[in-house]
C-alpha cells in the first residue's frame, strides 16, 4: 500500500467514523428529548409537587399547633384533677372528724 492509499484508507475511515458517531448523536438525541408537550405537563407536575408540598407544611404546623394546645389542655386537666382529688381527700377528713364528733357527743349523752 503507497501513501496515496493509505491517505485515502485512512480518509475513508475517519469520514465513516465521524458519520457513525453523527447518526448516533442524532438517535440518542430523538430519543431523549422532550419533546412542547410534555414540557407542559412536566411544569403541571412541578407546580403540583410545590403545592403539595405547601399544603404538607401546613399540615404539619397545624398538627404541632393542635399538639402543643391539647398538651395544655391535659396539663390543665390533671391540675383541676389534682385540685379536686386535695378537695375530697379534705371533705373526706372533715366528714370523718364529724362523724368521731357526733359519736362521742352520743356516747357523753
């Protein structure tokens, strides 16, 4: 093989190569894009995904606020509930002391 042909050889494959790598990109690049349509729906998508993801940090504050003001509410609770539970241990006593009272004044009489 002479220079000429090996220039042309080597200009044959170089041309080849390149227009394989060219139909390939091509392909690859048909295939992959996206095309108005679906764009439309992809920014659907996105703004759904934000709205639902507002509407979760609502609901998550809203859940803390709930949370926080129940809490309140049983610790309120058990204190009235502590508070009542003093008062009838008292009245209890005191009924106690009246009914000693009452039975020693029958038992004076």
């Amino acid at each position: 093989m002479n220079r000429t042909e090996f220039v042309v050889a080597t200009t044959i494959i170089l041309l080849l190569a390149f227009a394989g790598g060219w139909f390939c990109h091509w392909v690859l690049h048909r295939f992959t894009r996206v095309a108005g349509g679906d764009m439309g729906e992809m920014d659907r998508l996105a703004q759904s995904l934000h709205e639902a993801e507002e509407m979760r940090d609502q609901a998550i504050l809203y859940l803390e606020s709930r949370e926080e003001e129940l809490t309140n509410q049983i610790a309120q609770t058990e204190a009235e509930l502590r508070a009542a539970m003093e008062g009838l241990r008292d009245a209890r006593q005191e009924a106690e002391e009246m009914r000693d009272y009452i039975e020693r004044m029958h038992a004076n009489s």
